[in-house]
C-alpha cells in the first residue's frame, strides 16, 4: 500500500468481508427496516435515550457496528504485533465512528468497551491468550465473559523464532539467480503500487516461497513477518485443515450423514447433511448469502450452534453451492462433538495442528459459547500462510509426521459438486474451503488458494512447488491473483 488506507470504514470491512469469494446463487435481498429495530415509528414516540446516539442507521446495525470495532480494536492491540496507530487506521476515520461511538480500552484486563446507544450496555470484546478477542453479545455486560474457557496455564505458547525455517524464523530464504532475482523483484514493485500497477489492489505484504525456502519477501511501512492481521476467510482453510485432523484421528467421516446430534432426530431433513456437503459450501440450508446470518455472528455476537445449526433447508444437500460461512464453522462444530474433549477442545487446533507447523502468531477467535469462529475469524501472519501451504505441498506431512490424510490435498483441490455461477464466466472453481485457479483465470497451471475479502490469499502452485503468500486491504479494485501468480511463475522462469 502506498499509504495507510484509513478511510476503509469498520461497517465497509465487515460487509466486505461477510461477502467475499463469489457471486451468489440469488439475488441480493432489498434493503430492508431491520426487524430487530422494531416496526418504524414517529420522531414523537422514540424516547431521547433511544435516539441519542443512533445516528442514521437502526439500534441493531449500531450494534453491530460497535461490536465489529470493538472486536477489531481488540484483536489489534492486543493480538496483533501491530502499532496503535496501524490498528486503528486498518479500522476507521469516520465521522460516525469518532463521534457517536466512544471506546474505552482497558490494558490491563485487555477488553475493549465501545459505546453506542445511552439505553444500552457497550459491546465488549475481550481477548485471551493464543485465541484473541472474543466480542461478548449485545446487551452483555463484561459477566458473560465468565463462559469463556481460559487458555491451560500449563500449555505455553512454543518460542520457535530462532528454530530453522519453517518452523522458526532461521534459514528461512533462499537467492535466485540474478535474473530471476530481478525479474521477481520487479514484479513485487508492480504489486506495491497498488491500483497504479498492473494487479491493482493495495498490498503490505508478500512472500514467495519456492523449494521450501523464501525467496522474495516485501512488507509495507508498518508490517513485517511477525506483524499478524485479520484473515477473513483464508481462514476457512484452516477449518478443512481441522476437519482433515480429525478424519486423520478417527473423530469424523466427511460422507456420515448429521455430523452434529442437533440433527439426529428423525426425520429431520439436515439428518441427511455431510461434512462433505458442507466443506463444499452445499450444505442446503436457506441463506440469502454469506451474510445472513454471518453479520450477526460476526457483528452480534450470535452464537453459531444456535443461529447456524437450527437452520432451515432449501435445497437438498449437495446440489446447489452457497457461499455461506456457516457451514465453515458447522463443519469445525463437528470435530468439536466427535472430540468430546471438554475444556481441552479450546487448545485443539494449536496443540494438533497449529503449533506442529510453527503457526504460532495464528490465532482463531471464538464465540462466547467457545466455538471458533472459523470462517474468517481469524488473525495471522504472511509467514504463517507461507507454512500452511507448505504442509498442502506436501500433502499433508510434516517433519515425517502425517498430519492430514493421505490425499487431503488433493480432495480440497478438486472441483466441488455443485459450482459457483461465477464460473461460467471465468471466475475461479471451488473446492473444498479453497478456491481452484488454472487456465480459465489466466494461470499457467493449476493453483489452488486460501482466499479472503479485500485480498487475502496463499496460492499454493503444486507443479511448480510454490507458494505465494499475499495480503492486502484492497480498496477499490481487488488484486488479481490468478495474473499475480502468472507474473510470478514468469520471473522464476527467466533464464
């Protein structure tokens, strides 16, 4: 980025990121009253206190719009190695959110309070240790964060910086030849100008990782390797990843039918619902988009197995692709009742998956009820992707150690049942939690993609045994990665 993008609004960011990866199946509904606002009423019958803060948006969207900032305020600060500054730049400058909205961020407890109305309690965010910030629900008061598991005093988090690449930071890069060299560095110099160069977007970081080493790596003022950010939905990746441990553990099936005993009665038609249904966004639930009902989840504090799992069907399982967070965050719900692990479900991902990787700047934030908020909840870094498509290229194996079963990669890199329409056109395939790129998108050869709102992506290139790791926040026209990575294969291959 050639500067801080401080006008990108917290309500923009949340929207976009709820929206990210493909058009939908229907239309977008009509902007309608939100039913949470109540019926509309005169300026005579709403009460001062109700109105003294509302600005033009109704009670819920406020809401909403304080939780998400508290959220990211807190996630930011204290999970993120960003500066102050940074955080709240990646947040907002509006007027909105400087006058009607008042933080109050309290570093000792590390909770982030934001108010809002005069007639309600702040939403409240409140982080722990190697699960960042969870926002608590509207109305809650700083009580309700009593339901949240603590992290094991006995479990630290590993200090691997000085271990060798990849698990540390030591030995991590690689030189090229002096003209592959410079051909790869003159196309990380298109990519950081940002929507003057040719892949548009607005880049801070990048690697490139080729034959297991880096060989390119370029930050933007404020970032580097340690610095972690908001994922979005790259980390619905880490969410087959997830599900992948627990097949390779014995916990779950992908093809059983009702992975959740919420739908176990008979005769209950998500009875016939599979893992797989669900890692290839087909799960069959009703749902206008990924935003209903990912805003309250993300916004509300809405907990998943109550506002995702009771949901109703509109399509039978498998049959029609919907880009719908919930079934991301299902599907880990899933491992979580197979494990039957308690208290120790909250330290899962890091202890079976995470930290054997070397992603320890990774963090996966919960809900309120301990449920991780798996489909781009999630904070990390540009190295830690860097790892994570390391352990797809090699198929799931790591320091002789199968993490994931043998194939995993190459199930989430085939082509889903039921496809997004944007294909018809184009637009890049789905898999299972991972886009699908090739010839059609403008790529060489095959490549598939962890992949997030405004810009957030790590390719993993298998016939070339790469990886590109590039985050950004795109505002404006979004990077085209498929050309990226084109431009980047090109340069390795100058002679």
């Amino acid at each position: 980025m050639t500067k801080i993008l401080a006008s990108v609004s917290a309500a923009a960011l949340f929207a976009v990121a709820c929206a990210a990866g493909t058009a939908q199946e229907t239309a977008p509904p009509r902007p309608v009253e939100n039913a949470a606002a109540g019926p509309a009423r005169s300026a005579d019958e709403q009460t001062a206190a109700a109105m003294s803060s509302r600005s033009d948006v109704s009670r819920h969207d406020a809401a909403r719009g304080a939780g998400y900032r508290a959220l990211h305020l807190c996630s930011g600060l204290f999970e993120s190695e960003m500066s102050e500054e940074l955080v709240y730049a990646t947040l907002s400058r509006s007027s909105r959110a400087s006058s009607d909205l008042k933080d109050a961020i309290d570093r000792d407890a590390r909770t982030v309070s934001v108010t809002y109305l005069d007639d309600m309690p702040p939403r409240i965010a409140v982080y722990r240790d190697n699960l960042g910030c969870t926002q608590l629900p509207i109305g809650a008061s700083i009580d309700a964060s009593e339901n949240l598991i603590p992290w094991p005093a006995d479990l630290p988090t590993p200090q691997l910086d000085s271990e060798n690449w990849p698990m540390g930071d030591m030995n991590a890069t690689a030189d090229l030849p002096a003209a592959k060299s410079a051909a790869l560095e003159a196309v990380l110099d298109d990519a950081f100008l940002d929507q003057e160069g040719p892949f548009k977007g607005d880049t801070w970081g990048v690697a490139i990782i080729l034959d297991s080493k880096i060989v390119a790596e370029r930050y933007e003022e404020g970032y580097d390797k340690h610095v972690s950010a908001r994922t979005n939905s790259m980390c619905k990746s880490l969410s087959v990843s997830l599900v992948g441990v627990g097949v390779q553990k014995g916990l779950v099936d992908i093809n059983a039918k009702a992975p959740l005993s919420a739908w176990r009665t008979p005769g209950d038609p998500r009875g016939e619902i599979t893992l797989n249904d669900m890692l290839h966004m087909a799960s069959g639930f009703w749902t206008s988009g990924p935003g209903n009902p990912q805003l309250d989840i993300y916004g509300s504090g809405a907990p998943p197995v109550e506002i995702s799992a009771l949901n109703m069907m509109d399509a039978e399982p498998g049959t029609r692709f919907v880009y719908s967070g919930s079934d991301t965050i299902l599907s880990t719900h899933a491992v979580r009742e197979a494990a039957n692990i308690g208290d120790e479900w909250i330290s899962f991902p890091h202890r079976e998956f995470m930290w054997k990787l070397g992603m320890t700047r990774t963090a996966i934030e919960t809900d309120w009820k301990n449920d991780f908020l798996i489909s781009g909840q999630c904070w990390s870094t540009v190295r830690d992707f860097g790892r994570f498509g390391l352990l797809y290229l090699n198929d799931g194996m790591w320091n002789g150690e199968r993490i994931l079963p043998e194939g995993w990669s190459e199930y989430v890199s085939t082509p889903a049942p039921a496809q997004p329409r944007s294909t018809l056109v184009g637009g890049a395939g789905y898999g299972a939690q991972f886009w699908l790129y090739g010839e059609d998108q403008g790529m060489p050869v095959n490549g598939y993609s962890a992949a997030g709102a405004l810009g957030q992506y790590a390719m993993i290139v298998p016939d070339k045994n790469l990886v590109i790791v590039r985050r950004g926040l795109d505002n404006g026209e979004g990077i085209s990665i498929a050309e990226f990575t084109a431009a980047v294969i090109a340069a390795l291959e100058t002679e």
